[in-house]
C-alpha cells in the first residue's frame, strides 16, 4: 500500500460521509472512533513517506540509523497502513448495526 492510496481513500470516505450525514446525522458518530483512526494511520503515512524520503538521500552517512527508519518505513506501510482498509469497511457500513436496537432491547 501506499501513501497516495491511502490519501485517497480518506479523501473517498470523508466525501461518502459528507454525503450520508447530510440524510443522517448519525452517520458522523458512529463513524468518528473509525474515522479518527483513518485519518491518523493517513497523516503517520505521509510523515513516514518523508522520512524514509530523507533517510534514503542520507544513507551514506549512517547507515544503521537511516537503514533503521527505512526498515520502519517499510514496517508501517507493509504492516500497519493496509488496516485503513478494514477501517473503511466499517466506516462504510453506516450507522444502522449501532441503532439497531431499541432502548427496550437493552
């Protein structure tokens, strides 16, 4: 996965909750918790695209301390920014499964 993938779907879903909150309200809390998530795995992947950007311009002077943040790098976008995806799907699946019972249900 990478970094523009990942700025394009939280531009998608932001547009799609934009959209869906306009008809329902709802829609915006029961996506923040996922959302904010989103939004931070998006803004860790483009701070670790510029630093793996510096790290590869300056390898030659440290190559265990650069060699270690592209090694992270590669962690993080290899490891941890493909959860964006699961995070969408649960994004995109509304406010309904959260209000599906009734306050008699409890």
């Amino acid at each position: 996965m990478q970094l523009l993938d990942a700025v394009e779907r939280l531009e998608s879903v932001s547009d799609w909750l934009i959209s869906r909150a306009a008809d329902d309200r709802r829609e915006v809390g029961a996506a923040s918790v996922e959302y904010l998530q989103l939004f931070g795995y998006t803004a860790y992947a483009w701070l670790w695209a510029r630093m793996a950007q510096v790290a590869a311009a300056r390898s030659g002077e440290d190559e265990a301390f650069y060699g270690a943040k592209l090694a992270t790098a590669a962690f993080f976008f290899g490891r941890l920014l493909p959860r964006t995806l699961a995070l969408e799907a649960a994004i995109r699946a509304g406010s309904e499964p959260l209000y599906g019972l009734s306050a008699e249900q409890f």
